[in-house]
C-alpha cells in the first residue's frame, strides 16, 4: 500500500502514524532504541501491511496485470493505484472528509520533524504543497505521483505510462480493491489489538 492507506490503517494514532509513514525510509531492527516504542510501532505494522498486500491472492490478481509491462514495479503501482481508490471512495471509509484528514496527517508528521529520515524530510514540503494524499482521488494526481517514482528510479520503468492501462482497466482494479481493503483492515485492526 502506499501513504494514504498506511496512514489511514494506523488507527488515528499520531506516533503509529508518523511510523507507518515513514516505513518505506527505515531499515534494521532495534526500532523502540532509535524511536520510541509507538512510532516503532508503526513501522513495523507498515512491514506488517507490506508482507500480507503481497501475499494476498486479489492483489497478485491486480499486479498479474501489470506484470508483462512493468515486471517488479508492478506492485508499486498497484500500491498507488490502490491509494487512488481508497482516496476516490474516502466517504465509505470515513466519517472525516479526506481534505481534514490530509491536514491532520501533514501536521502530525511535521510535528516529529526529529525522528523523520532525511528521504521524508526532503519529500514532505512536496508532498504537502502538491497535497498528494487529496490528489490522489484525480487521475492526474496519480499521473504525477507515478511520473515522479519513475524520475527516482535508477533503471527504466515506464511506471509514468501506468494511468492509461488503469483507465483501460479501472472496473478490475476499482472491484479487487473493494474485495481487498476491507480485508486489510481487519488485518491492521487485529494486529494493532494484539500489540497494544
């Protein structure tokens, strides 16, 4: 999964949150020493979340798709894709509009400038200024994040030509998200209750 969704599955805690966020950034163990135990917290929910999104049957459905074209950058698309539809179908997740849990999640992470790694500290004024976690809910907004991780990568990976094949396909993605997320919930729910 990508930002928005790590964000929203961390249950509204601001330091499982912030490491959550961040997870992408951190290598190693010894986290609670380096971080304190909450955001250490987070970022091992985040390894969590990344091992059972890619061991789950509908997402290899939705990378499967990809494959041919993007080989192992297709599940980073798929993750971005799959913020897209959390993004676009907020109000069914949410009581909170997406635009105030944007700015909840903006401020949170500023608010631990300390702990972030300089990767994050370099990307946030971006982040916020392009507001990615709201544009994501607009193709464009997922054309821009997906031309930028092509920009950062060392080898080719067409990742900026990924819209057009989720407009052809947009129905398969949109309905393996709607059978996967409600899953992951459940998943980041219960590990959460069991790491209390």
């Amino acid at each position: 999964m990508n930002f928005l969704a790590h964000l929203y599955l961390s249950g509204n805690e601001p330091e499982i949150a912030v490491g959550n966020f961040i997870g992408d950034f951190v290598k190693g163990k010894n986290l609670a020493l380096h971080y304190g135990k909450n955001i250490a917290k987070g970022i091992s929910l985040h390894r969590e979340i990344d091992w059972y999104t890619d061991h789950h049957e509908t997402v290899k459905q939705s990378k499967h798709r990809l494959r041919n074209k993007y080989r192992h950058y297709s599940g980073v698309i798929v993750d971005v894709f799959y913020d897209h539809f959390l993004a676009k179908l907020w109000h069914e997740y949410s009581t909170e509009s997406l635009a105030e849990y944007a700015d909840w999640s903006y401020r949170t992470i500023q608010q631990h400038n300390s702990v972030l790694p300089d990767e994050v500290k370099m990307m946030l004024p971006y982040m916020m200024k392009g507001n990615w976690l709201v544009n994501y809910a607009h193709l464009e907004g997922i054309h821009r994040a997906l031309s930028g991780m092509a920009h950062r990568t060392r080898f080719v990976s067409k990742m900026e030509e990924a819209t057009e094949d989720l407009k052809v396909n947009y129905s398969e993605f949109e309905n393996e998200f709607k059978e996967f997320f409600p899953q992951l919930i459940k998943f980041s729910n219960d590990w959460l209750a069991t790491h209390a």
